[in-house]
C-alpha cells in the first residue's frame, strides 16, 4: 500500500511538472512577443518625437505677424 501512495504522488507531480513547464513556455512565447512590440513601439516613439521637434523648429522659424508673400 505505501507503494501505491508513492506512486500516486510521484503520478500527480508528474502531472504538475509537465503542466508548469507547459505554462512556461506559453509565457516565454507571450514574453518574446511583448519584447518584439516594445521594440517597434520604441522605434515608432522615436519617429513621432523626432517629427514633433522638426514641427517645432518649423514653426519657430516663422514669425507669427509675417504677412504672405503676396501682400
């Protein structure tokens, strides 16, 4: 009988391994892909602020009371 109750345990952390190396592999999946998109958010941040200070610099060179160039 006490083989019987080791095996059972031995059969249930089996089951529980299997089960956790299973889940980590779906999170190291889940995890690479959230690298990947931090990635190309961080890439697409950095395209946005470079336009944004080209727009500012833009508009700092033009005086706000120049009249149209066909005034």
């Amino acid at each position: 009988m006490p083989s019987d109750d080791i095996e059972a345990r031995l059969v249930a952390l089996e089951t529980r391994l299997a089960f956790q190396d299973d889940e980590l592999l779906k999170l190291k999946t889940l995890y690479a892909a959230h690298q990947k998109q931090l990635y190309h958010l961080e890439i697409q941040n950095k395209h946005l602020l470079e336009r944004v200070k080209l727009a500012l610099e833009n508009q700092a060179e033009k005086p706000a009371n120049e009249k149209p160039p066909h005034y």
